[in-house]
C-alpha cells in the first residue's frame, strides 16, 4: 500500500513494554514517528497536549482499560477525528463489535502480521488524510461565504435615511452565507425617498450575484433622475430599464426578481409604486382599524424583454404604517405549519406605534414559530411608519 508522503506520528498505547517497543519498531520501519503511553489516562493527556494522526491502543491495560480510552477518544470533538486501531490479545467477535460501536475504525489481534499492521496502518491513515484535506477544504470555503456575505451586506444601505415625521425599520436574514433578497432606501435629490424590496429567484451564490446586479441597476436609474421628474415616469424608466438589461444581457441565466419599488412625497404621503410579481405589501389604516394590499400587477423583472408595469398609487396617512417583505416571512415553517399572510395581516391592522416597534413584535412571533426549524428561504421585511405628530 502507499505510504503517506510525510511522516506520521503514531501513539502507541499498551501497558507492557515489550508491546510498546515491538509496535514502535514496527512503525518505525514503515517511516512514521511513533509515541508511548502504558495507560488509557496517559494517553488521553497526550492526545490533548499535541497533534496525532494515529492510535495503536491495547484493551487490557491498568488505570483505565481501551475500551473507556476509545470511548474517550470518541466522545471529545477535538479528538474524535483521530483513528483508533484497537491491537489486542482478545480476538474474541463479542469484543471487536464492542469496540466497533465505539468507533474503532480498524482491529488488529495479537500476535499480528506485520504486513496486516501496515495494511490497517496505512488505510487508516489515508482516511485520515482524506477527512483532513476535507476540514481544509470546508474552513476555505467557509471563508470564502464569509466574505461574499460582507461583501453581500455592502450593497445594502449602511444606514436609512432619517426622515422628518417619519420612521422606517428593516429586518434581512439570509437563508444561508448569503441570498437573493434585497432592500433598498433611498432619499432622492428632491427630498423624495425611493424604498424598494425583492426577491431573486433561487438561493446561495448564484442568487446573491445577481442581488448586487439587480440592486446596482435599479439604484443608478433612480440616482440620475432629475428633481422635476415625476415619480410615475422614474419609476417606469428604472424598472423597464433593469427588467430589460437582465432579460436580454442574462437570458441564458433564466433570473429574474419580484420586486415591490416605491417613490413616497414625504411632504404629502404621496407613494407610486410598482408591483412586479412580488408579494403584496400591506399598506395598515390606523384610522379605519384596516389594511390594505397592493396585489402584484405584472411579471417579475427580468423574466422577458418589452414588459412594462403599471405605476400605480396611494397616500400613506398619518398613523399608517406600509409593510413590505418577501415570502420568507409567510412561508416560514414552524411546527403549526406555514407563518401565513393572515398573520402578517393581523399585526398591521391598527398598528399605531413605530417601525422598530411593529418589526419586534414581527419578528419575536416569527421566532417562535420557527424554534427548532431550519430557515428555508432569505428573509427580508421593511417598514415605513408615518407618525400622527405629522397630522395637520
């Protein structure tokens, strides 16, 4: 069999000497480094005082026999990794079971064939070096979503817009490392503020590459609007560019996002939105106890070329509160089931306290919903709350 290219170091473990010293001679011939310990309780503390890529470990020892050692070995994550080849004088079945159940990865009974010790030897080790080599690989690449997620969270706004009368929240988890949805505030050159939230298809990198694409396209349309541009025609120009350029430049991808965008006159409450495809906002009438919902009017962005979507619009009064957010929230799985929009929709109507306040409440029920549940789809919330202070 192929030898390992570097030494390996190998605890030798038996409480006779002779043993200790035939093993180690052995090994040595096979060109690794060996170690001793006549106990289970001095090897322990050696395992844990340096690295080891092998254990040759007797049954039959004083202090604290190779069964409880194994079991040691087995049940401490920093050691666990480590194989165990158990080299005894008990070849009985009842004992290489037992000691198979505690994750011995080979046995070998006395007196044994040295060609059949360097056979376990070395097939114990080059599964060690494979697992190794695989914990390198994952710690990479766990650095690697690291960094896209810091990267990721650079194209969503570092802080929101402060707004007079006004108060605006948000909440973004991604599924994994990072996702597809993303969220947008921006306070435009008239005083203006452009909010947006979408949802692109699928999940991971793939999606998260082209969140930074959608977001950057649909942010430098908004940014070279002019003062004087009505909200309708910015709007349709952003949108119909973004779902263009994606559609013709990216079609083989086959991506594409829903996408709730809206321009609210601060002033006023004045909002024009477009709805493409996206889950419908829920516009909370503090005065009237009720919501409302701005159903999707269109196909999502980018899906195919020539679309254009509707503007549609409303005016957000004092005390009212506008919800937007993607399904992540209603589809949200916990042991009843899904989160369910009726359950968005009860917390909206009626709401009178802040953004902050009602995302809270959101989320702490959320939470409980899901305990013990894994997080299946990127979840993104926004909240635009105008305060009764502003009423005439």
């Amino acid at each position: 069999m192929k030898m390992t290219e570097q030494p390996s170091r190998i605890l030798v473990v038996d409480d006779l000497e002779a043993n200790r010293d035939l093993l180690a001679r052995r090994v040595q011939r096979f060109g690794h480094l060996t170690g001793f310990a006549d106990n289970g309780r001095v090897a322990l503390e050696q395992l844990r005082a340096s690295a080891w890529d092998l254990v040759l470990l007797d049954i039959t020892m004083p202090v604290m026999d190779g069964y409880e050692t194994l079991r040691e070995i087995k049940a401490d994550p920093l050691l666990a990794h480590i194989p165990v080849v158990m080299v005894s004088a008990i070849d009985e079945i009842d004992s290489v079971v037992r000691c198979i159940e505690l994750g011995a990865d080979d046995y070998l009974a006395k007196p044994f064939n040295p060609v059949i010790l360097r056979a376990r030897i070395e097939s114990s080790l080059a599964k060690k070096h494979l697992a190794d080599q695989k914990q390198i690989t994952l710690r990479a690449l766990s650095r690697e979503m690291e960094i896209g997620q810091q990267i990721q969270r650079g194209f969503l706004p570092e802080q929101l817009p402060t707004l007079i009368g006004w108060d605006l929240a948000v909440r973004f988890k991604p599924a994994r490392h990072v996702g597809g949805d993303f969220y947008d505030a921006l306070q435009l050159a008239d005083g203006r503020i452009a909010i947006a939230v979408a949802d692109v298809c699928d999940k991971g990198v793939g999606a998260a590459l082209y969140m930074a694409l959608f977001r950057s396209l649909l942010r430098s349309m908004l940014l070279q609007g002019s003062p004087d541009e009505p909200a309708d025609h910015l709007l349709k120009r952003t949108v119909g560019f973004t779902n263009d350029y994606i559609a013709t430049e990216h079609s083989r991808d086959h991506m594409f996002a829903t996408l709730f965008i809206g321009i609210v006159d601060i002033a006023s409450g004045q909002l024009d939105y477009i709805n493409a495809g996206h889950e419908a906002p829920l516009l909370g009438r503090m005065s009237k106890m009720k919501y409302e919902m701005f159903e999707p009017q269109g196909l999502a962005v980018g899906m195919m070329p020539d679309i254009r979507h509707e503007v549609r619009h409303e005016v957000i009064e004092p005390g009212d509160t506008l919800l937007v957010f993607t399904d992540g929230i209603t589809e949200a799985i916990g042991a009843t089931g899904q989160f369910t929009d009726e359950r968005v929709q009860a917390l909206v109507v009626g709401h009178d306290g802040s953004a902050e306040n009602l995302l809270f409440e959101l989320c702490t029920q959320l939470d409980a919903h899901t305990y013990g549940y894994d997080q299946h789809d990127d979840i993104t919330v926004l909240c635009l709350h105008r305060q009764l202070t502003n009423a005439h």
